[in-house]
C-alpha cells in the first residue's frame, strides 16, 4: 500500500514513521526544504524519544522516504493524509484551515485512480467536506473519497500511542475508503485496538470533544487546588480519591501551572468558535479557558508571593520550558505566559531546558539568560521555579541546591517534591493545592 503523508511535523513525521512500521511503503512531503534536507540526511529535526530509530529502521528498509517533490509521491498514492497545521486563527481564535486547504489544492491535480484523503490535521466539523470540494472544483475527474482520521498521540509518547492507541477514529463516506483504511491498520488488531467508524461529522468532533474533555479535567483539578490552599487540603489526596471512581479516572487530574501545548489551547478556542457559529451554547469549554487562564496567572503571583512581595532584582532560576517533559516543542507552553510578567517587573531569569533551550530564545524576552547545566542555572538564586516535570529535575540534590541558592524559595509548580522533606532540606517551599 502506497502512502503519502502531507507535512513532516509533529504529527506528519510519527505517523508516517509507524505506518512504515505497519508495513506500508511511505513517503512524507514536506514544503519546508531544510526539514526535508534534514531527514534525508538522517537527521531529526524534533526531538521525540524513539522516533530516531524507528525512521532509521524504516528507512533503510527501503519504506519511508521524505521529499518535497509531492506531485510525484501522490500521484502513487492509494491514500493521502494531511497532516499540516492547524493553528488558531489570528483575531477571532477559529482553526486557520489555510494550510489544510492549501494542501488539498496542491494534491488534487496529481491524483490518478481511486485515492482517499485523509484528514489528519485536527479539523472542525465540515472540513471533509470542503475538501472534497476543492478537490473536486481542482480536477473534476479525480477518482477520489475523502475521510476523517484524527490523531490522539501526546508528544513525549507519541510512538507508543500510535503503535498502542485507546482507539482508532474513521470517519468515513464509503465502504471502499473504510477497506482501505481498515487495512492500513490491520496490524493494529493484533493488539485488538478498537477501530471506531464513524461518519465525517462525528469523528471531527469527537478530537474536539475529546481534547476538550481532558483539558476540563485539567481545568476542574486546578481549580480545586486553589480550593485545597484556601481550606488546607492537599490536592494530591482530593484527585487521588477522585480518581479511583472508576467513573472519573485519575488520569489527567495533575494540577499545575495550566495546561500549554500545540493541542488544548487551540482546539478549546477552536470548539468555543464553532459552537458559536452553529449557535450553541459551549459554556463549559468557555469556563475551561478562562480557568486555565487564571491558572497561568496565578503562578505568577505565587512566584511574586514566594519573593516576599516583588522580583524585582531577584535571581529566579528557571527548571524547564517546554509545555511539558520529553519534547522540545514550545507551543503554548505555560513559561511564555509565566516568565515575561515576572521579566516585566524587574526579575533576572536564569533558565534551564534538557531540549527547550533554542526554541525558548526565539520566543521569550531577550534578557532570559539560559544555562547549560541545572547547577549552574541555580547558582546565587534567590527562588527556583520548577516549572516542567523532566526527569532531570525529579531528583536534584537537594543539599546542593540549597547550598549553591543565596535564597531559599523553593516553588514547586508541579508537586514534583514533599513539602515536609523541602523544609526539612531548608526551603521555604511553595507548591500547587498543598
Ligand atoms: P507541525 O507544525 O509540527 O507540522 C506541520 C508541517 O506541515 C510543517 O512541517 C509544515 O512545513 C508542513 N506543511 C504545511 N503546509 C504544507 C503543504 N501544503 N504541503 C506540505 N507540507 C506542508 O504541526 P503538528 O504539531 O504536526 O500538527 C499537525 C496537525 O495535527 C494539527 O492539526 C494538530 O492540531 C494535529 N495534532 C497535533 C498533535 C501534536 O501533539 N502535535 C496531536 C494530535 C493532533
Ligand atoms: C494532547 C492530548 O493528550 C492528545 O491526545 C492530543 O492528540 C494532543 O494534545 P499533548 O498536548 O502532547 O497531547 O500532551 P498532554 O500530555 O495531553 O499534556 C497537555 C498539557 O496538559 C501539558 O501542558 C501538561 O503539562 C498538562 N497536563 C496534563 C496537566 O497540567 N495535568 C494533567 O493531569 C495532564
């Protein structure tokens, strides 16, 4: 089975690694030259654990290739995905279906005989359908369906939920596509990984509703930390006690600094426009935003309390940026909401990132200055801010910590540590909803 991937991303580069995995043959299509250059030089230009080796293995296998000649690639094609971005829309916070459209424009002319499309890009509701019609409007005689088939991976994990998934999502408008999709992922069913079919409409909304969902979890949780501070709760035991409900769960109930990345920020907004345009109301979503908002907003004031009242002059050693451990990716991260409010009021920030670092330059203020290693980020501190659980920072030496700070403010914003063993070590230590 022939399969193109439009765009190299996030999304792109793990899917079309993992199909090549299945047995297809491959070819991913970027617009971006030096992305392509990379890849066939062997590089990766994410950092993603174990992606490196599975493109190697596919590779040389002779399965995956990486072009940006893509009239060539989808003109063998049996199915297409596209897999570009979808970034919230400046001014009104809706998907930009630029790229996605822009894609389906590029494909059309080059498609010959019976080829489904794929969306893989995370689309509202009714995107299928407009690219089937530009297909159509673009080459009347394409033989062509199209189909729905959103991407549940989290970054960090994103080979082990692509090869291992809850589920597969079909969205389909015909039994040929469903045989063709169903047999691209047949080696799924060795694991028995459900294949869930559904019409267009239902599987676009279902990555909406269920980004949604996992990002008002997040958003209910850190709420009731801020509750548990008032009351003297801690909320580690409050989400445990939740969790083991197996109605409710307990992933997804870790409070901290707000939820970031590439996905829940844009896909909230993106569900809230929506509803908006069809007229509905989406008041949960709406207050999940909000909060997480708030969220973000009250780490800085935790910061500034922890600092006596004011950072200004204040050393503040900074232990992660990305939006979350095992991923360089910066989107949305919760620093780029946190750091500059503080860089505003006078604090010098000294940042460490294992993989972050040459992302973060780009978008936080230049005065952020950045350290190689953990220790000397630390050194004459004033406050640490544990900002991204990376394994790194899960067991610092504590003593040394505290012995190379000329502070002793310890704000933990992921509950990475025990309060009683931080005052033990001598900090004055600060954390989320304990
Ligand atoms: P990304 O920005 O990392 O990658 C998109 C790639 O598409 C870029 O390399 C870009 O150069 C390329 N591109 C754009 N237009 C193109 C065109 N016409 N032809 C060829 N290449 C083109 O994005 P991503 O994070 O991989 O996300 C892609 C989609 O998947 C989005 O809709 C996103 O919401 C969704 N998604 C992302 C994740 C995630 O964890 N990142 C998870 C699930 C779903
Ligand atoms: C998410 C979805 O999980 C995935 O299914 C979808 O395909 C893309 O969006 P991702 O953004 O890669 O994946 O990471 P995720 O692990 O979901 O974390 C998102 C954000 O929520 C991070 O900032 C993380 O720190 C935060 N989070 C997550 C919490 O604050 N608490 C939690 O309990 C879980």
């Amino acid at each position: 089975m022939n399969v193109v991937m439009i765009g190299a991303g996030y999304v792109g580069l793990v899917s079309g690694a993992c199909f090549s995995e299945f047995g297809a043959n491959v070819v991913c299509v970027d617009l971006n030259q030096e992305r392509i250059d990379a890849l066939t030089a062997g590089q990766i230009p994410i950092y993603e654990p174990g992606l490196s080796s599975l493109v190697t293995r596919n590779r040389e296998a002779g399965r995956l290739r990486f072009t940006t000649a893509l009239a060539e690639a989808v003109t063998e094609a049996d199915l297409v995905f596209i897999a570009v971005g979808t970034p919230t829309r400046r001014g009104d916070g809706h998907a930009d279906l630029g790229y996605v459209y822009a894609a389906a424009r590029d494909i059309a002319p080059h498609l010959r005989g019976y080829t489904v499309v794929v969306d893989k890009s995370t689309v509202p509701v009714g995107t299928a359908a407009q690219v089937r019609r530009i297909i159509a409007e673009t080459n009347p005689g394409a033989d062509f369906d199209v189909a729905s088939n959103p991407e549940f991976l989290r970054e960090g994990a994103a080979i082990s939920d692509f090869l291992r998934p809850d589920r597969v999502v079909l969205g389909v408008e015909s039994s040929r596509a469903e045989s063709l999709l169903r047999e691209l992922y047949r080696p799924l069913n060795l694991i028995e990984a459900p294949i869930l079919v559904t019409d267009l409409e239902s599987a676009e909304l279902i990555k909406y509703a269920a980004n949604a969902f996992l990002a008002t979890k997040i958003s209910f949780i850190n709420e009731i930390s801020q509750l548990c501070e008032a009351v003297g709760a801690d909320v580690h035991a409050v989400a445990r006690g939740m969790g083991l409900d197996g109605r409710i769960g307990k992933k997804f109930l870790h409070a901290g600094p707000g939820y970031g990345g590439s996905c829940f920020p844009k896909d909230t907004l993106a569900l809230v426009r929506t509803a908006q345009e069809y007229g509905v109301s989406s008041r949960i979503v709406e207050s999940v935003v909000e909060v997480n908002a708030a969220q973000k907003a009250r780490m800085v004031q935790k910061v500034r309390h922890a600092l006596d009242g004011s950072e200004a002059g204040k050393r503040i050693a900074v232990l992660g940026l990305t939006f979350k451990p095992e991923t360089d990716d910066m989107r949305d991260a919760p620093a780029l909401s946190i750091l500059p409010p503080l860089v505003d009021k006078g604090a010098v920030i000294v940042a460490h990132d294992p993989q972050g670092m040459r992302e973060a330059k780009a978008l936080l203020p230049d005065s952020v200055e950045y350290a190689d290693d953990i220790y000397t980020a630390i050194e004459g501190a004033d406050a640490v801010v544990l900002l991204t659980e990376w394994n790194a920072y899960r067991g610092l030496d504590l003593p040394r910590v505290k012995a190379s700070m000329r502070g002793d403010a310890f704000i933990d914003l992921r509950n990475v540590y025990e309060p009683k063993m931080m005052a033990e070590y001598g900090f004055r230590y600060t954390c989320v909803g304990r």
